[in-house]
C-alpha cells in the first residue's frame, strides 16, 4: 500500500476494478495487476444479489440499480486511495469495468475450417479463416461469445501454434467456439446502459463507465492452474450455487468447456424437502453435511423449531444428490474424449466446500482431485483472498488487458454529461489477431464467510 502515496499516472494505470455477477452474490474487486500479471487486491466486497437465475440477468432494473451502487462505492474507494493533496483537483474515475459472463446456457464446440494455399499464409488469410469461423450456424436465440484456438494443422502433418507465415497446400484451422443464450450478454448490456443513462443533478452520483464483457470460465485457470497442470491434462470444475462449470485442459489448451444448469442450491432443496427453512438447510449444509456419510461423525442436530435431525440422514440426503450430479459429470467427461489423458481434477466455487466431496469426486471418478488455489496474488495481498471462493473473479481480473481508473479535472465532472456506451462493445480485429498468434482495502465486514455464493 506504501506505493500508493505518490500518485502518478503508472502506479494508477494499472488499476482494475472487476464485478461477478453470481445467482447468489455479487463479488466486487479492486486490484493491481502487475507487469507479472499478479494482483495486489486492494478493495473487496461481496452482496447478495437480487434479479440473477442460473447466472443470467432476469431482472434488468434491480440488476441496474445494483450495480450502479457497486460503481459508486468502488469510485469512492479509488478517490480516497488516490487522493493527490498536489492535484486538489483531480479526481478519479472508473472508466471500464470487467464483468465475467456467466449463465447455464454457455457451452463450447469445436469448428473446422479447411483451406488451400498455394503459398505463404498471410495475416489476411487468418484474418478471413476466423471470419468464416465465425459464421457457424447455431441455434435460434444463441451466439459466440468467445473463440479459443484449438489447433492448426499444416498439410495433414504438423501442429503449429502460428499459421502465419507458413508455407502449405492445406491448412486445417479448429476454433473452441463459445456461444451463450443472448439473454446472458443482452440483459447485461442493458443494465449498463441504465447505469449510465441515469442522470442525476448531483455529478458525483453519476456512472458513466464501459463494461468489459469476459468469459471467467476461460481465464479462472490462469488463476488457478499450472502450466504443468494445463499441459499434463486437467480438468477444472467450479462448483457454483446454481450452474457447475467444467474445462478441461490438455496440450496446454482450454479443449472442452460446459455449463451445467444445476448446482449446489440443489443440495440445499433437497434439505429444504423436509419442511426445513432455506437458511436452516444451508447452514445444515455447511456445518454437518458431507459428500460421503462414512467419514462423517454422526451427530444428532437441534433444529430452531425444537425438531431435532441425525446428521446420518442429513448426509444420506446429500450424497444422494451429489451421486446425481457426479453421474452426469462423469458422462460429460467422456463425451469429451479426454478423460485417459485427465491427471488431475481441481475443484473451486462455493459448492466445492462441502465436506468430504475431494474424497467422493475420487471414488466417482477415479482422477485425483484437490482443491484449487489462487496463484497470481502479489506476497503483500492478504491470504484471505486465495479462498476458492474467488477462483472466478480473479479470473475475471486475469483477462483486464488495460487499466480501469482515469484522471479527470473536478471541474469537468459537472459539465460532463454520463456516455451512453456503444450497444456493441467490439474489439479491434487487428489486436485480436495479435494476441491469437503472438507469443501468444478496506474490506467491508468479512466479506468471504459464505462459501456457497457463486452462480
């Protein structure tokens, strides 16, 4: 924090601010990405949020409301963390905000594109290759959200990394192309044009920021898994309130990504089932509940309404569910094909503190499984922040290519009117290219007590 006192314009450039919008919580970061892509957290909080199902906005004006709150509190932050006594009028402002895509509909598939060359392969050539990619056909009410390299082979033979440049008869190019229901980038879109389309007569209560729209599943492994692990085979599941989201990784490569539209809030139900409180059932859940009722010591719980439960049934309950759930993940696992070369199984999200549900991932799937752990956290960042809670907004963080925060004259900010964003945010195709074949706080109350919070 020490490094802050002095403001200038490269120790605030740097500054992220992130929001994930889960089914059951909104997570808020602020965050210094350093040149080594590790993160000081500065600023964290965590609310219950209101208008989120499955990880998908429902209700656009609660949403809105929510997150213009949100924004204003973290500019309040930045103000205070920044605040220059040789620049008495300069204040600071959030400019972008990265928001991590989320939602049960989200799935990727694989797309071949095949083409002839006769000579060198050009960067215009890739440029039409991903252009023609993105034209695959999908289903009514559905689009890509993100396209992930695969492989590209040269005349039948050989892989490479970079096309461009080669000299081949055939090039065979594959894309992970990601696609979503448009509700899950549309919704979230309108609530940022709300935001920023209120007006108020006060300025300081005016939002006027453009949301950076990230596909968390893709970058939460560069959070939480080695190079190693990526390389070898793994497979990250991030255990969610409402959706359970898998990748798995091979060759160092994102090769399979689903979204399951169920989660740990069905454990919960089922507990809920013997005419329990939604409270009550997850706090059952989290202080007496197990994957595997073997290891569990039996106890005999009382409940607020004078009943009392043998913690045997409670466990019974849950291990029933999660044998449903572990079925239908280990069935994904083979329709992906890659299960002989999975070395490992990482588990991350609020679901994933469960008791015993290491052991019982192992015995149904027959792959060694740990927890995960946040791997980018700068050494002066409190541990707190490596919880597996987190997994999914650093990841969200991870994929910030630039700065959040801007400087701006106090006088300004009163003639300044708020931006209406662009109803599309589109990315440079030149950018986009590059990095496809480059080489290539204060914290409020403690805001990380409760484990079962995403999606």
């Amino acid at each position: 924090m020490n490094e802050l006192t002095e403001m200038t314009e490269n120790n605030y450039s740097n500054i992220v601010v992130a929001i994930d919008l889960g089914s059951r919580n909104i997570r808020s970061m602020i965050a210094r990405k350093g040149e080594d892509g590790r993160l000081e957290v500065l600023f964290a909080k965590k609310t219950t949020s209101v208008g989120i199902e499955n990880g998908i906005v429902i209700n656009v004006d609660e949403v809105s409301f929510q997150i213009k709150k949100i924004i204003q509190e973290l500019r309040n932050f930045v103000n205070n963390l920044l605040k220059n006594e040789k620049e008495p009028n300069v204040v600071y402002d959030i400019q972008k905000v990265y928001v991590g895509l989320h939602g049960k509909s989200i799935h990727g598939d694989l797309n071949e594109i095949s083409r002839s060359f006769g000579s060198k392969i050009t960067f215009q050539d890739m440029e039409m290759v991903e252009a023609e990619n993105r034209r695959m056909t999908l289903s009514p009410g559905r689009r890509i959200v993100d396209v992930i390299p695969f492989d590209y082979i040269i005349d039948q033979e050989s892989s490479v990394d970079n096309p461009i440049g080669c000299v081949c008869q055939n090039l065979r190019s594959r894309f992970l192309n990601v696609s979503a229901d448009n509700r899950v980038e549309d919704n979230l879109r309108r609530c940022f044009e709300n935001v920023n389309e209120s007006v108020c007569k006060d300025p300081s209560v005016n939002v006027s920021c453009e949301p950076m729209f990230v596909l968390h599943s893709r970058y939460m492994a560069d959070a939480v898994l080695s190079q190693e692990q990526k390389e070898v085979g793994c497979m990250l599941l991030d255990f969610g309130a409402q959706t359970i989201s898998m990748s798995i990784y091979h060759e160092k490569k994102l090769r399979y990504l689903h979204v399951f539209n169920f989660g740990s809030d069905t454990i919960t139900k089922d507990i809920a089932s013997m005419q329990l409180p939604w409270d009550v059932s997850e706090k059952l859940k989290r202080s007496f509940g197990s994957a595997m009722p073997g290891l569990a010591s039996p106890v005999i719980v009382d409940l607020p309404n004078g009943r009392q439960l043998d913690s045997n049934i409670l466990c019974n309950t849950i291990e029933s569910r999660m044998r449903d759930i572990m079925q239908r993940v280990n069935a994904a696992i083979d329709l992906s094909g890659y299960r002989s070369v999975l070395d490992s199984i990482v588990l991350v999200g609020g679901g994933a503190n469960l008791k015993h549900l290491i052991e019982f991932v192992e015995t149904e799937t027959g792959i060694t499984c740990r927890f995960g752990d946040i791997r980018v956290l700068a050494q002066n960042t409190d541990a707190k922040y490596a919880a597996i809670d987190n997994a999914s907004i650093m990841g969200i963080m991870m994929a910030a290519e630039t700065g959040s925060v801007v400087s701006i004259k106090k006088e300004e900010t009163v003639a300044q009117p708020a931006v209406k964003p662009k109803n599309k945010v589109k990315k440079n195709p030149m950018k986009s290219l590059i990095s496809l074949f480059g080489n290539i706080g204060e914290n409020i109350g403690n805001v990380f007590d409760d484990p079962d919070d995403k999606e």
